[in-house]
C-alpha cells in the first residue's frame, strides 16, 4: 500500500488558527490526544465494510496517531483524518493493456502524420529544385539541395515529434481507461469550513440525518481524469455559505473540549453507483454515535 496525494479539485480547506498552518509551531500529541485518535480509527474501521467483491486494498491512510500536532491544537476541536483505498486489481490490469494497444495506434498514426509531412515538403522542395536548375540558378538549386538532404535525413531516422493536441489525447486514453477501478473512502473528523466545486444532491438511504451531495467527475484542464466523489455531512449544522471563501461551512464549538468529535465529513470517490451502495453499507450508528451532542 502506499501513501497519495489529495485531489486537487476536492481541495478541503481548514479553518485553523496560526498553529496550525505550514511555518506554524509543532509539538508531541498529549496522551489524551492520541488516545481520542486511536478510538476514532477503531470506531471508523469497524463501522466501514470492505471493499467490493474482489477487490483489494491499495491504501490505508491516517490509521497511526500523528507525531506531531500543532502547538495551539489543544485550543480547537482536534482533526483526524482516516483515508483507505480499494482497487480491481484485475481491472486495472487490463486497462493498463488497453491503454497500451490505444497508445501505440495513437504513435504509429502519429508517426504516419508526420511522415507525410516531411514527405509532402520534400516533393515540393524538389520541384522548386528543378526550376532552380532550369533557370540556371546554381546558388537557389544548392541551398534547395541542403533542405532536402535535412529532410531526408529525417525520413531515415523516422523522426517525429507529437504535438499538444496528440500529448492531451494520451493523457486521456491513459486516464479515461483507468475509470471506475478504484474506489477512494476518506473521513475527516472535526472540519467546520469545506470548499468544493459544482455540487448536487445525491439521494442516499441513511438511517441518521445528514446532507449527501455529489461533485460529478470530468477532465481536468491538464487533460486528467478525475472521478465523481460523493460526500456526506454529519455534525453541526452544515450549510452552504455564499459570503466566506469556504462555500460549506459547520458551527465550530468555542470552550468545549478539543478531543470530542463535533463534525464528521465522508467522502466516496469513485463511479457513482459503487459509492451509494458502499455508503448505505456502512454502519451510520457507529459513525452518528460519534458525534458529540
């Protein structure tokens, strides 16, 4: 298993105090502490099933309490974060070779292209060549004879180099195949400020009351996939907030314990309907037991 980056455009964004932030001061976790994060994984790994049928578990994320935490972290609600990641193996293993076979069609075409180009440039070179001689104008007709022999050269060694348009298409062939083959569960205890992009109302079977919503997945400007995640809120009073830079917003507690549960966020991020039937099979009491009242 091994450790990944969080997605870009599912950007969480923490309402922390000076503490917490990059250059911030740090400390060792008290033992109150790392007892409140070890009881939260517990609680979280048995209130999640597994993966679906056949697949495996690519990643587990969070399951250690931290080393460091921020100096002024006993002033806030303190933040765990608790990711796992499930793949078809056998899936990602053919998309894998189909990508292969995509890819190397997409070569040779291009290499046909440019072929043609050069080959294109170099009949043309030629006629002018021959007019150059008729016309008895050696100057014109040897600095003709140099562009051809370049472009000969090329055709030798068969260069060609693939343009912008050609790079986007392999990112996404490469991208595109691997869709729907990883299923990605995160949750992150004690957000009050979250900021995603287009959202909509995701209607999901959950025996405790919370908002779910669903942020449709697409291609990234640089030509990447990104799935569809699905997201649902627990805790206090989460809303939409239309004059804060964090559009989704919860009531952070002011001079209540740091080490209680007050907001809990889950995030499904793979095809649509694998996430529904993975978030109706987690054990919502487990998770809604958690939160401080």
């Amino acid at each position: 298993m091994k450790q990944s980056r969080v997605i870009p455009w599912l950007v969480i964004f923490l309402l922390t105090g000076p503490g917490t932030i990059p250059g911030g001061e740090l400390r060792k976790p008290t033992g109150r502490e790392i007892d409140f994060h070890n009881q939260l994984v517990a609680a979280i790994e048995k209130a999640l099933p597994g993966g679906p049928l056949g697949w495996q578990l690519e990643e587990r994320i969070g399951a250690a309490a931290p080393e460091l935490v921020a100096a002024d972290a006993a002033w806030r609600p303190f933040i765990v974060h608790y990711e796992v990641v499930w793949a078809d193996p056998q899936r990602k293993k053919l998309a894998a070779l189909d990508e292969k076979r995509s890819i190397e069609k997409l070569e040779k075409a291009e290499e046909e292209r440019a072929l043609e180009e050069v080959e294109q440039k170099l009949r043309v070179l030629e006629s002018e060549r021959e007019d150059a001689l008729q016309g008895r104008d050696m100057a014109a007709a040897q600095g003709l004879d140099r562009e051809i022999e370049n472009l000969r050269v090329q055709l030798d060694k068969k260069n060609s180099w693939p343009g912008e348009e050609e790079e986007q298409m392999r990112k996404r062939l490469k991208n595109e195949g691997m869709r729907g083959t990883t299923l990605r569960i995160s949750l992150d205890i004690n957000l009050f400020a979250l900021n995603w992009g287009e959202l909509v109302p995701e209607r999901i079977t959950l025996p405790v009351q919370a908002g779910s919503y669903r942020c449709p997945g697409g291609f990234s400007s640089e030509g990447e996939w990104q799935e569809g995640a699905t997201m649902v809120l627990l805790g206090r009073n989460w809303r939409l907030s239309g004059d804060s830079p964090a559009r989704w917003q919860a009531d952070e507690p002011v001079g209540l314990p740091s080490t209680r549960t007050y907001s809990l966020v889950v995030r499904a991020q793979g095809d649509s309907s694998r996430t529904r039937q993975y978030l109706e099979s987690i054990d919502w009491m487990i998770l809604d037991g958690l939160i401080f009242k």
